[in-house]
C-alpha cells in the first residue's frame, strides 16, 4: 500500500507530510499532516487478519453513545484506519486522574439490557466474542476466562493444566464475584498508553475494547496495569460507590 494515495484517495486531502509513531500493538502508527487542516492519525494492519474496521466501529459507538473523548473515526476498513489526532501525553497528575475517575464513572452509567455486545470486538489483536447474556458471571467465566484459555492453549501459550484449573475456577465464581445492577458500558482497555492528558485533564482515550459489563472489570484492569493510582479509585468511589470486597478479593479474580 502506497500510505500517501491512500489516505488522499480516502479522504480527498492532500498530504504534506507522514511520520512513524511509537505505539500501537496492531500495526503501525503514523502522523499524517494534510497540507490545510489538522494533523490526523492513520494505522495500518498488513497482517494476515487484519481488523482495524473493528476499531473503527468502536470508536464511533462510543461518541455516539457516551461523552467519552476518543478520535474521531474518518474511515475504517480492516486494514487502514484514519482517526483524528487528539493531543496529550500518558502523565497523569492528579486533576486528570480525578478527570479520569469522572468520565468513566459517567461512562459506566450508559447501561443496556444484557451483558456483551451485538457484534464481536477486539482487544489489542484478540478477537473478543459477546454473545448476549442476562447475566454477567456466567458471560465473564464462558466469554473471557474460559474462551482466552482456550485461545491459550490453542496458541501454545498457556499450558493444558491451567486451563484445567481455570475450568474449576469458572465454576466457582458465583461464589466470588457479584452481579452487578446493571450492565456497563466499558472502555475495556484502560493502560497507561491507552489514555492522554493535556492541560491537567483527560485529553483522549485509546484503542478501546468496548463491550457492556460489570464496571469492576474495567476497575481491576486500571489496577493490574497501575495506570492510574489511588487518587483515581478515591474519586471514583465518591461518584460510584465500590462495593466491599472488590479490593480484597474479586480485583484479584478479574
């Protein structure tokens, strides 16, 4: 693929300059500066399963149904996806972790009827299947925990053992886990590299992996990746209370 006749012929515009950013684990990233207008950001998937048309899709169902601040989708197809660029670097002093707290407590206020998704999507390179479900402890045990197991073990990465283990441990969870009031819109994929801030504010989520879910997941996933630190959490608690046991157990759990 020719990058810069592309996007033009895509888009129409004429494209003064292309540079190679760092990020992104599918594909490769790169500014795009059109001769009038604002920088854009383009990715590009030569792989043998290419899905940026996924992201695409996830990137406009959630500007379409949240106040999120993620790039706008300006053409997506499996292999190349043009997006605004919004500004800002992965730092994250306490007014923007606080900003943080405050778009995804009010993220995870946008609920649906069941748990997942109409239609699959992904995180990182993974795909990630949401079959409807009424309930959110068996739709986490057979749609994540079970189903990465087994893409594991098919890949070679997880031995069959653990996934044994992992079985015993998906048909516990009731005992665990709680159900949540409702299902929660989530970002899905909220590390370090995934977020900006600019201005000691929240500038822009990355690279989501959008499906409705326990909030608690997304909660855990914040943790497990330290990206932001208590700060966060205190100001989530006082805009969506944490229910008890989440820090003690089922955090370890997700």
């Amino acid at each position: 693929m020719d990058l810069r006749l592309e996007i033009e012929r895509v888009t129409g515009l004429s494209i003064r300059d292309i540079r190679s950013l760092s990020g992104g684990s599918v594909g490769q990233v790169y500014q795009v500066q059109p001769d009038n207008g604002a920088q854009l950001v383009a990715k590009v998937d030569d792989g043998p399963d290419p899905n940026l048309d996924v992201e695409a899709f996830m990137l406009d169902y959630l500007l379409e149904h949240s106040n999120l601040p993620v790039p706008q989708s300006l053409y997506g197809s499996p292999r190349l996806l043009i997006m605004s660029c919004l500004p800002g670097e992965s730092v994250f002093p306490v007014s923007a972790q606080e900003h943080a707290a405050q778009l995804l407590a009010e993220l995870h206020e946008v609920t649906s009827p069941s748990f997942g998704l109409d239609r699959p999507t992904l995180i990182g390179g993974l795909h990630q299947p949401n079959d409807r479900s009424e309930a959110w402890i068996p739709f986490f045990a057979e749609q994540r925990l079970l189903y990465m197991a087994e893409q594991g073990v098919a890949s070679g990465r997880l031995p069959e053992e653990m996934a044994h283990r992992l079985e015993k441990l998906a048909a516990q969870l009731a005992g665990w886990l709680e159900e949540p009031p409702s299902p929660s819109l989530i970002h899905g994929d909220v590390w370090t590299t995934n977020v900006l801030a600019a201005n000691g504010q929240i500038s822009g989520f990355l690279d989501p992996a959008i499906y409705y879910a326990s909030p608690e997941i997304e909660l855990a996933f914040i943790s497990l990746f330290s990206t932001f630190s208590e700060v966060f959490f205190k100001r989530y608690h006082e805009l969506r209370p944490i229910s008890p046991g989440f820090f003690e157990e089922r955090r370890d759990i997700y």
